[in-house]
C-alpha cells in the first residue's frame, strides 16, 4: 500500500496536538520535516527541536527532508532513529556516502534527494547505500509551487532502474505539488510516498480527516 507523509511545515503549529491525533487514528506512516538553512536553498522553516517535540508526543516515523549543505557534519543535531526516514540532497554534499552510511548506523532508511534538474546518473554508484529516493517535483524552498512535469518521467525512470536491478525494495518518495490531480498521475508513474501539503489533505475546503481520506482514495 502507498504511503502518506504529511508536509509538517504545513500543519497550524497551534493545534499540532489535535493534528498528530487525527494522524495517529487515520494510520499515517510519516511526518515529512523540512529542514532549510537559507543556503541550500532560501529559506529558514522547521529545526532540530521541532524533531525532539514531534519524538516525544507522538510515534509516528519521522521523514526527515535536510535541505542544507554539508549534511553529514549536522546529522548529530538530529533525533533520528530505527524507522524514521532521512533524507540527504545529492546536490548539497561532495560527500554523499559519507552521509547515507552514518543516517544507516542511527537504524534509520537512508534516502537520497534530488532536484528537478538532477540527472539520474548520480544513482549510479550509490544505489547499495539507498534505501530510497525522494524525487522533487518542485525546485525546494516554498509551498505553493507548480509541479514540473519532467518529474513524472523521472518517477518512471527510477521505477525502470530498480526493477532491472532486482532493487523493487528502494522506495521512490514524491514531494512537491502533490495534489490529489497530481498523486494520481506519480502513483501511476511508480511513486510509493506522497508528501502531502495544502494541495492535497491539508486544504481547506474539508477536514483533516476528510482529506486524509479522499487523498488515500487517489494513491492506492
């Protein structure tokens, strides 16, 4: 079954409590955190204490998205563990192993990120050191962006590898406008986790509860 992790920058910090409970009743398997540092790309958004918080009140896995440079000198700063997703940007570190093989000693899925315009021969040898890849579909930064439809293809292409690698294991995570439109044509194209925000559950033309479960209809 397809997955849902919630963007977290895009839940009321005011009611997170109720939030995490409506998560919690309808089984979501994720909190996708969004870590900015203003360099990487522009713009400041959840920290390492906002992780501590969401560890302590509530079980569900973390999915951590570091959108910084130089991630394997700061993974330290993070609680992570056994379960929880992280994810580190091909583009942000000229030592990317270094970084996925100390996101595996903590127990946790190492995934890579890439931008719209990375190419996938980045994968090329790094694919034992993967658990995943998260798939931006938007250039990372701000909300509210419009999917670049290249992405769809890119989906396709990583689904194409694993398969001819014997890798069906490795996850393709999607994140940037994916909104119920959009889910159903990345579902199609062979994503498995869908970072959903306020184009999708966190609307406001219904409820939480109502868009979890409409947005559950559309990924399969």
């Amino acid at each position: 079954m397809n997955k849902i992790s919630p963007s977290m920058m895009c839940a009321d910090i005011l009611t997170l409590v109720d939030t995490l409970k409506t998560f919690e009743k309808n089984n979501i398997e994720y909190l996708h955190i969004d870590i900015m540092d203003g360099h990487f790309v522009p713009n400041f958004t959840l920290g390492t204490d906002y992780c501590k918080a969401l560890k302590k009140i509530t079980k569900i896995p973390l999915d951590i998205h570091l959108m910084i440079n130089e991630p394997e000198s700061k993974l330290d700063w993070f609680e992570f563990g056994e379960g929880d997703i992280v994810s580190v940007h091909a583009e942000s570190t000229a030592h990317l192993q270094k970084a996925l093989a100390a996101i595996k000693r903590r127990g946790a899925k190492a995934y890579v990120a890439l931008n719209p315009a990375t190419p996938l021969s980045v994968l090329d040898y790094i694919l034992d050191d993967i658990d995943g890849v998260l798939v931006m579909a938007v250039n990372p930064g701000f909300a509210g962006q419009k999917m670049i439809p290249s992405a769809l293809e890119k989906i396709s292409e990583i689904k194409k590898l694993f398969a001819e690698k014997g890798l069906s294991d490795k996850k393709i995570e999607v994140d940037g406008n994916v909104s119920f439109e959009n889910a159903v044509k990345m579902r199609d194209a062979g994503a498995d986790i869908f970072v959903a925000g306020t184009s999708s559950i966190f609307s406001k033309n219904f409820t939480l509860d109502e868009g979890i479960s409409e947005f559950r209809k559309v990924i399969g």
